[in-house]
C-alpha cells in the first residue's frame, strides 16, 4: 500500500544583510560548515535571538570532520578518506570543479 502525501510549506529564504530586516521568523537556519567562520558566537547568538520568533525554532546543520571519513558505500565502518591534511588536495567524487 502506497499514501501519497502533499505537504505545502509556506516560506521565505531570504539570503542577504540582516540589518535591513525589521521581522521575526518562525525558523532560522544555519547550513552545515558555518560555525568555525563565526568569529564571535555571543553576537551571532544575538543576531538569532533578534530575528527569531518567541517559541521558533533554530535549525542548526552541522557535523565533526570526522563523520566524513568513512565509506558510505560500504557495509560496516571502513575508513576510506583522510583525517587529516594532506599535501594534494582531495577531490571528493561528484565534486563539481572536477567536471
């Protein structure tokens, strides 16, 4: 048995300086790789606070290098990508520059 389910979602990206904002939102998001160029967290913490409304919710995406040196193509955890640094950098497949 298969359900269908149609979910309408009404929202707003908006992607540009919050300073000329003058609302609230009922979700603020924060995309995966964002917090280590955050050089002050209390001000961006502020920011959040200012532009989100009372009871929304912080959709923060985020995950530890760490996570991405497994094979996700195989079964268990096998280790497939480096840690650490290396002296060429590595070309993740699909990454778009490499076409």
């Amino acid at each position: 048995m298969t359900a269908e389910i149609n979910t309408v979602i009404n929202s707003s990206l908006i992607t540009l300086d919050v300073q000329v904002l003058d609302e609230t939102f009922d979700m603020v998001y924060t995309s995966i790789g964002v917090l280590c160029w955050i050089s002050d967290l209390k001000q961006w913490a502020n920011i959040i606070s200012r532009y989100l409304k009372p009871g929304g919710t912080l959709y923060l995406m985020e995950s530890h290098p760490f996570m991405h040196v497994f094979d996700n193509e195989a079964t268990g955890l096998n280790v497939r990508y480096p840690y650490f640094s290396q002296r060429k950098p590595f070309d993740w497949p699909g990454d778009c520059r490499n076409h």
